[in-house]
RNA sequence: GGGUCCGUAGCUCAGCUAGGUAGAGCGAUGGACUCUUAAUCCAUCGGUCAAGGGUUCAAAUCCCUUCGGACCCGCCA
C-alpha cells in the first residue's frame, strides 16, 4: 500500500493534520519534505473520505538563535528575540515574513493549499492560554516526565514558559518569579528588567517540548509528519506525547518520521553552511510537480538524494513514465504509480503533457526566439497557435536550469564560426546536399540519408557525425543528429553547409 | 550513551503491516540495427535475500543476536 494510505489506513474522524517550519532561514528543499509530506497525507485522508485539514504552523514566535551567515552583525542585538519582533533583512516589515514570503508563494506553485497559522498569531489571541495554565499547573508532572524520559535536570523554580522582556525583548533570559493566572512575574538575566507577563497574549511562550504537545491539545492536532530529529529516543516526540498523555489529557497525534533530503554529492543541507538550495529556487529550475513527485514517490524513511543537475532530467523522465503509465500508454515501473502520480500532479488532465523537457531543453538552445521556437514546437505536435502559460512556464523553467544547473555536456549553442574541411568532409556534406532536398523533414529521414552517405564513403560512423555536430555547433557530440536536424530549419541546414563548401 | 533507517543480481532498487515458486530497470554477454547529450528491438547470463539463531507445514518477509553503512538526538528547536 502506498506508504500515506497506510498511516491513514486505521483513522476514523475529522483529521488535523500539522506541520511546521521555523522561518529563520531561507527555507530549502529539505524543509519541503515537511510540507509536502503533510499535504499528501492531508490527501489521503480526504481520500479515504475523512473530513480534514491541514495547518501549517509558522513558528514565528521562536527568537533568533545567532547571528546566521546570511545576516550582518548588525543582528547580533536581536539574539534571542523573537523573529516576529525583529526587522527583516530588506528593511521591509518583518524579519519572519522576509523568509515566509517566498515560501508561500512556492507553495502556491506546487498546489499546497494549507492554513497557514502564525504561532505569534495564537498566543496573541489567547488560543494558547488554556494550554500555558494547565502546563504551568502541571509543572511537577512535565518536570517529571523531561528527567524520566529525556533525562533533563529541571530545577524546582523551572516553568514551562518563557517571557519575553518587555524592555530588552528577549525570549530566552527570563527566569519565572511567580504565576498567578494570567500573570508571569519573572526577571530578565540579561538586562535585569522585572516585568509582567500576560498568558493570553504573547508575552512569552513555551519551551519547544511542551508548546509541541499545547498545540496538539489546543489546536486538535491529529497527524503529524516530523523530522527524524525529533523522533530519536528521548527527543521532543517522546516528552511530547507523555506530556499530551498526563497533562493534557489527549492522545498524541499519529507520528510519521521522515528522513532527511540530501544534495547529492554534497550531503546535508543546512542554510547555515551555504550547501542547500532554497524552495523557491527549485521551482525555478524544475518543473513543480517534480517537486512533489520527490517527496511522494520516495518512501518517508528513506532519505532522498537529490540531484539539480543531469539527476534532474531523469527524474523528470521517471515523472513523465508514471504519469504515462497513469493513462495507460506505458507500462508502470512502480506498483504505487497512481497514487504517485496523483499526489504528485499539480492539476488534474485529461492526457499526459505533450511537450517533453528534454526535448525543450534543446530546442530553446536552438532558437533563441519566440516564433521560431513556437514553430519548431508545432512540428513536434504543439498545437496551439501560440505560447500558452504553462509552456512559457516550462521554458523559463529549462531556461533557468540550463543557465545554473546543467552539465556542459547537454549545453550547445549554434556555431556560426568558420571551419577547415578536408576534401572528403566536403564530400560528404555535398552528397548530404544533394540527397537532402528531396526528402521529407523527418529525423528518420535526415539520419537515414546521413547513415547512407557515410556507409558509402566508408568512413567511420563516428567521424561522420562529429563532422556534423562541428558544423553546427562546433563540439564533437551532441543531441542524436537526425531529431536535432530536422529541429532545425531545412534552409538554415543548407545554408549553413554550403557556407562552409 | 541512545535512536531511526538501510544491507535483495555487477549497479540502483521493488517485494517486507496478509509469511506461500526471487522481481524490475540499468549494466554485462549474444544477435538485429541507424555510434548519439543514459539509442532502439530480441534473447541470455546473473542472487546462500549481510551473517547466525528462533517461531512456523512454510521466512527476503515475523522475533532475537551479531556485523557493516548512513543519518539523528544528548537539555536548540
């Protein structure tokens, strides 16, 4: 059974399903797994005739944690405020929204429709309130729990909660006085501010270990996809669901760990050390249900290598199977391919796409403007009159991958330049001439009559058709040469050749 | 120290939450053919399912142990 179908295989009722992703950093395609893999299980719980939703938490309340490579030093008096509460690197609002903004809108390109809730957004409007008393109430318990099962060494004065001084705006330096519902008296170490916090605003918030399961029982959370960081022994899921158990009385959500996504031949992704490559870049370099089929065709345990370079051809390829295998014109190589094919599809169609990526790749490196291309796309069975948005689309997106992403070897350009041949290249590009202005326009064709000609001036195959790639794009391979003759236009062909004689 | 995942053909992996004849793609080999940014077609070869033990009429599949690899956690989320 495809493995999201199986987490929501024994589930009855309304379904919450919850993510989250600190915006604390530019979100990457590791972080994407987190949404991805909550958007199909919201699916599949809709298809399994489930009423549910689907949240994404934007932990906006979290302080900065250090000065990241990516901000100046100026942003070293901000450590420990919130990310809501500090200014955003464009100088434009919110330093929060500067890395949700982008995010979001990848999300709209990759068909995630999700709630997007700000954890700075509930504890302001008291959501939370409920959940902050009952943990603060049950502070012995949650103390318990934290050293039984994570080992921690909680001191007696230690509160599940963290005010934010009112005078230095820290998150994280406060110690708790005394509670006496709504109010948190407590003592900011690091300015030496005494305040007074509210619990129905956001004047602090909970330590990650027991905010976690407060949402849950705030908010009814029900699935729940996490990274494996959270799942180790003794890690937040552990406290989480004792804690949802004892103080909250509820029944944790149903967990679903998920590896990490590695570059490939790099390794982990971490915004930190420069190695990942943003969400919103990927969108740009690749098509965007290539970006979910990645993340529903891979089993959640298993880490995903990806690869932005030539790996990427192959996975749209691998994309382009199963959604032929799903209307039934090849064989499936995979036996979840539906399901794959329908968590992954972006819009539902009526027939696979028609226009090949590869076969864009190429052609835009051959005509460099609209109407050409456009013709050269009717030829090979577009049938529109024009360039339509989802093709434009499609050719910004290759555009892109071939300026940053491709490997040498599949990028070309056509060669105007002057070239020597000896007197049998001429030979042959003569005969070529000769036989070519009879035929139809066919890759078939074309290759046919070069096979020909080089078969009867018994040279190498090989040297026959480097011969043509240097005339036309001055390198010794390149795309198999009838397909990409006949891309070409007949009249450039021939000029082109006689040129050179 | 703890945890998760992985180990099946030369390579990448499927099969494992219904235990019932060991699978695919690529590669290799042979043949056809038009060397082609991973050409196409046909055929063949190829596995003690990491190892050991247990449960069972029956184990790649369930349980235990060991070995090897990757990653994660250890008071940050």
């Amino acid at each position: 059974m495809y493995w999201a179908d199986s987490v929501v295989s024994n589930l009855t009722g309304d379904q919450l399903v919850s993510t989250g992703i600190s915006p604390s950093g530019p979100i990457h395609v590791g972080n994407m797994r987190e949404i991805i893999t909550g958007d199909i299980l919201y699916k599949a719980s809709l298809d399994r005739g489930l009423k549910s939703r689907f949240i994404y938490l934007c932990d906006d309340l979290d302080p900065l944690r250090k000065v990241y490579p990516f901000l100046d030093s100026s942003y070293a008096k901000y450590v420990g405020v919130p990310l809501s509460y500090i200014p955003s690197p464009d100088g434009n609002g919110k330093y929060s929204d500067y890395f949700l903004k982008p995010f979001l809108e990848t999300l709209q390109k990759i068909n995630v429709n999700v709630e997007v809730i700000s954890t700075t957004g509930l504890y302001k409007t008291g959501k939370l309130a409920d959940a902050i008393d009952t943990a603060i109430k049950n502070r012995e318990t949650i103390r318990k729990i934290m050293h039984e099962i994570a080992g921690y060494d909680l001191d007696e004065s230690w509160y599940p909660y963290e005010p934010r001084c009112s005078k230095c705006g820290k998150i994280n330096s406060s110690h708790v006085i005394s509670y006496e519902y709504p109010y948190v008296h407590y003592k900011c170490e690091y300015c030496g501010n005494e305040g007074t916090s509210d619990i129905r605003t956001d004047d602090g918030k909970m330590p990650w270990r027991v905010e976690w399961p407060a949402k849950w029982y705030s908010l009814g959370v029900t699935i729940e996809p996490f990274g494996k960081d959270h799942a180790a022994a003794g890690g937040s899921y552990d406290t989480g669901k004792e804690i949802a158990r004892q103080v909250f009385h509820i029944n944790p959500p149903v967990p679903l760990m998920y590896e990490r996504i590695l570059l490939k031949g790099v390794g982990v992704m971490h915004s930190s050390t420069g190695i990942s490559i943003p969400a919103s870049e990927v969108v740009k370099f690749a098509p965007p249900e290539i970006l979910r089929f990645l993340i529903a065709k891979n089993d959640p345990s298993r880490h995903i290598d990806f690869d932005p370079g030539l790996g990427l051809l192959n996975l749209i390829d691998d994309y382009e199977k199963i959604e032929n295998a799903y209307f039934g014109l090849e064989k499936p190589n995979n036996e979840n391919y539906k399901r794959i094919y329908e968590m992954s599809r972006i819009k539902i169609l009526n027939a696979p796409e028609k226009i090949n990526f590869r076969h864009i790749v190429n052609l835009i490196q051959i005509y460099k403007d609209d109407t050409s291309l456009l013709e050269a796309l009717r030829r090979s069975g577009y049938n529109k009159e024009y360039i339509d948005q989802a093709l434009r689309d499609e050719i910004e997106t290759a555009k892109y991958w071939l300026d940053k992403y491709a490997p040498d070897n599949i990028k070309f350009s056509l060669s105007t330049k002057h070239i020597d041949l000896s007197e049998k290249e001429k030979t042959i590009l003569s005969e070529f001439l000769n036989s070519v202005s009879g035929i139809e326009w066919t890759s078939e064709n074309i290759h046919n009559v070069i096979y020909d000609i080089i078969g009867r001036n018994k040279i190498p195959p090989k040297d026959g058709f480097s011969l043509f790639y240097r005339v036309f794009i001055d390198r010794e391979r390149g795309p198999r040469l009838g397909y990409f003759l006949a891309n070409l236009d007949r009249n450039y062909v021939i000029s082109r050749i006689k040129d050179l004689l």
